[in-house]
C-alpha cells in the first residue's frame, strides 16, 4: 500500500509540475506575443477597412525620420479609442524615433498649460504630437479622424472616412520639418476672417502649412517674401504705404493668392487693382452664367451660375489634370480678362475657363433677372489666372487668382469636388515647395454592404467543417470497430 500511494504521490507530482510547467510556458508565450504586438507591431489588422494597417506613404516618412517625436494621447483610463491607441503602437514599432504615452488630462494640467495658445486648446481625447527639436506640435482631436462627404441629393453630410494614419503622419511630417512654409492671410480691409476660413485653414495646416492671420493696417507690418501673403475678397482699398510694401515684398520674391469675388468693389479699389494688374489680372464687372443648353458645364438648371469649369493645361494643372483631380464647383464666378503677353518680364496663363457659350451679366439694383440679354457679353471667360515676374533684383514672384472664394473656402465644395487637391496644389507652385498632400487614403467607415461574393466563403466554411469532424470520427472509430 505504501508503496502504491507513494507511486500515486509520485504521478501526481509529476503531473503537477507538468501543468505548472505547461501554465508557465503559456504566460511567458502570452507575455512574449504581447512583447512583440506593442514593440514590433505584429498583430495583424484583421478589420474589414484596415483600419490600424500603415501605408507605404507612412513607411516612407517614419523611414526617413531623424528628429525624435512624442506622442501624447490624453485619455482616461476606459475612455481610450482602441484603433487610435493600436495605430500609436504600430508607429512606435516601425520607428525608434516615435515615443507615445497615455495621460489624463485631469490630472496633468501643466501638460495642457504647456501646449494652449491663442488657437489651440488640447483637452480629453486629443492628441499632441511634439518634436522637442524644432519645438513644433500639432494637437489632433476627434475631428480630425475622419473624412466628411456629402449626398448630392439630400445635401446632408456625413462621415465616409477615417482618416487616423493620414491625420498623425501629416503632424508628424510638420513637427519634424527643418522649415515649414507660412501662409499669411491679410486682414484689415474687409476680407473674410479666421472663422469663415476654418475649413481653408484646417486644409493648409493638415498638409503641413503654418497658418497666421495679419493685420495690414498695424503700424508693424513687415512682409516676409518667403511667406505667401492671402488676399480673401477685400472691400476697401489699400492705402499708398501698403501697397509700396506690397511692391517691395513682391521686388523680392514674394508670391500672392487672390480670391475676388464677384459681389467685391474692386472698381472703387484702385491701388489693390493696380497690385492685381502687375501680374496682368484684370477683374472684370458682373457674374458668369452658364448657358443651360450646355451640358457638363454647370451644376443644375436651378443654379445655372454654379460653374463646372474646364481645367487647362498649366505646369500648375498638369499634375491635377493626369490623376484626374480637375473637378471643381464654382458657385458664383467673376471673370477675368484673357491675359495678354505684353511685358517680357511677365508670363501668365489661364487655369480655369467657363463653357464657350456663357455669358457676363453685370448686376445692378434694376436686375431683375438673369436671363441672358443682348446686352451680355458671350464667350468662354477665364475663371482663374497665374503668372510669374521676373523682377528687377533677378526674383521670380508668383500669383494666382480666382474668381470665387468658395472653391477654396467651402465646406460643401470640398466634399463635392476636388477642391482641395486643387489648392494644395496652388499653394505648391506659389511656395516653390514638394509636394505636401501625403495622399494616404481614408479608411471606410461604413462596413460594404452584402453581394454575391460576399457569402461564398462563409458557404464553403459551412459545408466544410461538418464534413472535416465527420471524416476525423471515420479515422477514430473505424479501426476500433475492426477490434
């Protein structure tokens, strides 16, 4: 009996230490897995969109990543977005460079301190991706992960992307830049403000531009030429003083962008006409309409001056125009005249162009109407203009002009059309910068729906693992039936 039961002691301590052994094995596999999930970002993204998978436009910058970047993700504990904080591992696995930390917000208020400014207030669910060496940050929040389109029928909005790698990679591309390009947009004069440009704003600062908003009027005013200076549809006129600093700044290589609206007084603006006239843009009075019987170049019958423009061939279009990117909505246009090549020092083209039968209605307090008249002029009008002068200290300054402000501005245009593709694009030639739009596309946000295809798998699945536990009871019971 003894020495049964210590033969039993013996199995069963053998067995025990099996399973300990087994259970060891299995928590340090389940810790190594982890390792390797957080530290080489191996798990596989198995989400119907991808949502968590990195582009090869995201391996292109992390790759050439030198400066250390922080992320900090201000979330709660159980308030975490769960694709955000994966997508953060996978940066920090692909790139030595790419810290990221969790942190509560309530409880780290100089954190929040240290990253508020006059325009920026990081708070609960935001990002703040920081470079310690250029000093730069960028604070993502909720808003900025995903993508917003529109029905063209219902004309309501609603999201149909997400945009999580696209959003942290541009933040990363700008906090690491050695010199990022600044857009200036003027005010002082009438022009539109920081909350009607939100949309042109956040477009700029998602490609990596530095945005400010200056005042002209301010006694300080000193234009830099390697900024672009943003002239939205002013109603007054600039002063003597200011338009010699214009001149000055241009003399040296600074480039411009100019929105003029069809509703703007430019008749009664002589200087800032004269500003537009040195790179050969003459505004002309009235809006363009469309002529109805010419399909593909307005929106619809009821908006007949909602322009489709025709993109031209330019250096600056080429690009847009080969990867079809030429869609635009121009609702309300003013015309411009044809340019004309009388200055050997300046070159100037058109970018966008009416339908060949619409027409200019110059509108009055006694319009009644904007049917067409034989007082109208007929043609197909340039929409929008660039040009280049060569001045006489040997610089080259750059111009654009557009006859509507909403092409660049208008949240309802970016969801319609290719109007952001468009302006990046523009702020490319006029800043002589690479190109900034990282082009990572958004994720889904809504699952496809069910085809034909979709279930075929799942039908084969079905069929096969019945007969796969069938076949393996044959291979079990059948030799014991044969005993």
């Amino acid at each position: 009996m003894k020495k049964s039961r210590t033969g039993k002691l013996k199995y069963g301590s053998v067995s025990a230490l099996m399973i300990v052994m087994v259970l060891a094995a299995l928590i340090a596999l389940n810790a190594g897995v982890y390792a390797l999930e957080k530290k080489k970002g191996w798990r596989i993204d198995l989400s119907f969109n991808g949502i968590v998978s990195q582009s090869k436009e995201t391996a292109e910058v992390l790759k050439g990543l030198e400066e250390n970047v922080e992320i900090m993700a201000l979330f709660r504990k159980g308030d975490e977005d769960a694709p955000l904080m994966e997508l953060l591992d996978r940066y920090a696995a692909a790139s030595d460079n790419v810290t990221w930390k969790q942190t509560d917000p309530s409880m780290n208020p100089a954190l929040l301190k240290r990253f508020t400014t006059d325009s920026v207030a990081p708070g609960n669910n935001d990002l703040i991706v920081y470079c310690e060496k250029t000093g730069r940050f960028r604070v993502l929040g909720p808003d900025d992960y995903v993508s917003v389109g529109m029905d063209t029928e219902t004309g309501e909005y609603s999201y149909t992307g997400w945009t999580y790698e696209s959003s942290i990679t541009g933040a990363i591309a700008y906090v690491t830049k050695e010199r990022v390009p600044r857009a200036v947009i003027l005010q002082g004069h009438g022009e539109m403000d920081s909350e009607t440009l939100q949309y042109f704003r956040g477009l700029l600062e998602a490609n990596q531009y530095e945005v400010a908003f200056e005042d002209m009027t301010a006694g300080d005013f000193d234009p830099n030429p390697e900024d672009l200076l943003i002239f939205f549809s002013p109603v007054r006129d600039l002063t003597e003083p200011e338009l010699k600093k214009l001149s000055d700044f241009a003399a040296k290589g600074g480039s411009f962008l100019f929105c003029c609206d069809y509703t703007d007084p430019v008749v009664n603006m002589p200087n800032y006409t004269a500003l537009l006239r040195t790179y050969g843009f003459k505004p002309l009075d009235g809006i363009v309409i469309a002529d109805t019987a010419d399909a593909g170049t307005y929106y619809d019958r009821e908006h007949p001056y909602w322009l489709l423009p025709e993109m031209c061939s330019t250096d600056l279009t080429l690009s847009l125009i080969t990867a079809g990117a030429n869609h635009l909505l121009l609702p309300g246009a003013r015309a411009f005249e044809e340019p004309e090549e009388t200055d050997r020092n300046l070159t100037a083209a058109t970018v966008l162009r009416s339908g060949k039968t619409s027409y200019r209605k110059e509108l009055t307090a006694q319009t009644t109407s904007i049917e067409k008249t034989a007082d109208d002029e007929e043609r197909a009008f340039p929409l929008a203009l660039e040009a280049r002068r060569v001045t006489t200290e040997g610089y080259v300054s750059r111009a654009f002009i557009i006859g509507c402000s909403a092409a660049l501005a208008d949240q309802q245009v970016y969801a319609m059309t290719d109007s952001q593709q468009v302006t990046i694009r523009v702020m490319e030639f006029l800043l002589k910068t690479d190109a900034s739009d990282l082009m990572i596309a958004p994720k889904e946000a809504i699952r496809p729906a069910l085809g034909t295809g979709s279930t075929s798998l799942g039908s084969v699945l079905l069929v096969a693992l019945p007969l796969s536990v069938l076949f393996a009871a044959l291979l079990i019971l059948g030799p014991r039936r044969s005993r």
